[in-house]
C-alpha cells in the first residue's frame, strides 16, 4: 500500500469503470491539470459517444474520486489508445497499468489483435511503463508534439500484440 495525500491506497480499491458522459467534464477537469493544450469537455464528450470508443475511468474507493482515465477507439481489429491520465495524486501506484491492462483485455473480447499508442518522446516515465507493459517502439512522428513555449517533441509509436 501506498499513500496519497497521507491516504493510504491499495490498488485493489481501485475500480475500472466505463466512461459513461456524466463522467466528461471530470474527465476533462483532469485532463486539463495533465495535458497542455487540454481537451475540453466537448471534445472528450465526442470521443467517449463514438461507436468505435472503448473509455474506462481509475475510480478509487477511499476517498472515493476519478483517479485516472483512459480513452481508445477500436476500428477493425486494431485498437489505439488517445489519452491516458491518472491524477498527480495518485500516479506512480500503479494506476495506469492497471487500465491499459484493462483496456487491453476489452481489445482482445472485441477481437482487436493489437494496441497502438504514441507518447511524447521525452516522456520518460510513460515510455518505461509501456515498454514494461510489452509495447515496442514501431516509428517515430517527428516533431509531433507542439506545446506552447517549448521545443517541439518526436512523438514515439507503440505496439502492442494481442
């Protein structure tokens, strides 16, 4: 077990739960403390209402609040993940593994024989979780990412086999 906040948490507490649209604009709220620039509720809210989405929020018991998120589409039988986000809180318990893996295993029941993902080169510790995950590095988009007054950033392309 560890702590957030002086909490302590057991990952176990944690339940994966369908990203239903009561959930867009908390999915948002976080989103917007991770991300820059944000997706707004608006966009998040077309993405989770798309046939093709498969969307999951890290809801943890004690306290009970949204822990993390995380938004794919499935299209044949390939699924790519968009976002993944886990509160400041609550990162680096486990989280984000915990809803890949979750994702992975509704991929692989609608058939989907692998997972795509990209994530910002200098993302280091997403990068780790992914390779520890069994992803592999597949291309590279140069220059991808563009955050306001910074460098722009290769984006790195993940797979994973089902």
């Amino acid at each position: 077990m560890s702590s957030a906040n002086g909490i302590q948490f057991d990952p176990k507490n944690v339940s994966l739960l369908w990203a239903s649209p009561d959930r867009v604009t908390e999915i948002a709220a976080l989103h917007a403390k991770l991300f820059d620039p944000p997706w707004d509720a608006t966009s998040i809210a077309a993405l989770i209402d798309h046939p093709a989405a498969a969307a999951l929020v890290a809801q943890v018991r004690e306290p009970r609040a949204m822990a993390g998120f995380i938004i794919s589409q499935l299209a044949a039988d390939e699924a790519e993940i968009l976002s993944v986000g886990v509160a400041p809180e609550w990162q680096r318990r486990g989280l984000a593994r915990t809803m890949i893996e979750g994702l992975a295993r509704a991929a692989a029941r609608a058939e989907a024989k692998r997972i795509y993902l990209e994530v910002a080169e200098d993302n280091t510790a997403a990068t780790a979780l992914y390779e520890n995950l069994g992803f592999t590095e597949i291309g590279r988009r140069k220059d991808y990412y563009h955050t306001p007054g910074a460098q722009k950033v290769d984006a790195v392309v993940f797979a994973l086999d089902l």
